[in-house]
C-alpha cells in the first residue's frame, strides 16, 4: 500500500512572461484598428464584386458565379476581421458595410437603376448566401473560445 504524494509541480522555476511594453501596446492597437480598417474596405470591395459578378451570363443564361465568390469572401473576412482585430464582434466590421451596399443595391434610384432585380436569380441567391454566411461566421466566433494573445 502506499500513501499519497504531495502534489508537484511540473516545471520547478516557472517565469511569467514580461508584461509588454507602451510601444508594444501602442503597435498592438495600431495593427487592430489597420485590421479592422482593411476589413471594412475589403467588405466594401466584396460586395462591389459580388454585385459585379451576379450579371455574368454564359451562352444568354446567368451563371452563379457570384454566390461561391459572395461566400469565401464573407469567410475569409469574418475570419481576417476576428484574427486581426482580437473580439468576437469584428465580423460586424466586413459585415456591415455589405450589408448596407446590397440594401442600396436592391433599391431603385431616380434614374429608374436597379442593380439587384427581383428576377435575377443570382442575385438574390448572393444576398441570401452571404447573409447566412456571415450569419454563421458571427454565431461560430461567439460561442468558440476566446483567441488567445500573442504578446511575445
């Protein structure tokens, strides 16, 4: 029979890190907001390609070109808008600025322009197809775990 040991620790001398400096904590803010400004323009740029791309025809048929293009671009600037800028609400960030830009797009001007119509199906299955995708990539890096921090 033998008695239980009193509990040890692993690593003898353990170090904690160096707190980081007000330069690198200036750095750090400044690389968050470039973050977050590139991932508002790039959701701009997204939605101008995305409304670009929904009128491609091949052989007098509209082809669904934009609905793939429509969805990597809204993952890959959820996820760029989370790594860069650190919180779970920066997929509003790429988010936002499409959205208002295919609300515009759906709306008539005086001219009598359309540039989303209601019998374009590619269209509407880009609007759809982006929301959702959006919708997914905010609901994912809610209920996901924290990102770490990468100080050093």
């Amino acid at each position: 029979m033998t008695l239980p040991a009193a509990p040890m620790p692993l690593v003898e001398h353990e170090v904690p890190p160096p707190s980081p400096s007000q330069v690198q904590r200036l750095l750090d803010a400044a690389l968050r907001v470039a973050g977050g400004v590139v991932s508002v323009v790039g959701g701009v740029l997204a939605a101008l390609l995305g409304l670009g791309l929904s009128t491609v025809r091949a052989g007098g048929h509209l082809v669904g070109v934009s609905v793939p293009v429509t969805i990597g671009a809204a993952i890959a600037l959820g996820w760029f808008a989370y790594a860069t800028v650190g919180r779970k609400w920066a997929v509003a960030l790429p988010a936002l600025p499409w959205f208002a830009l295919m609300a515009l797009a759906a709306v008539r001007t005086a001219e009598g322009d359309l540039l989303v119509a209601g019998d374009n199906w590619v269209g509407l299955a880009m609007i759809t197809c982006g929301a959702m995708t959006f919708a997914v990539m905010a609901f994912r890096q809610i209920l996901g775990p924290t990102q770490g921090r990468h100080d050093g």
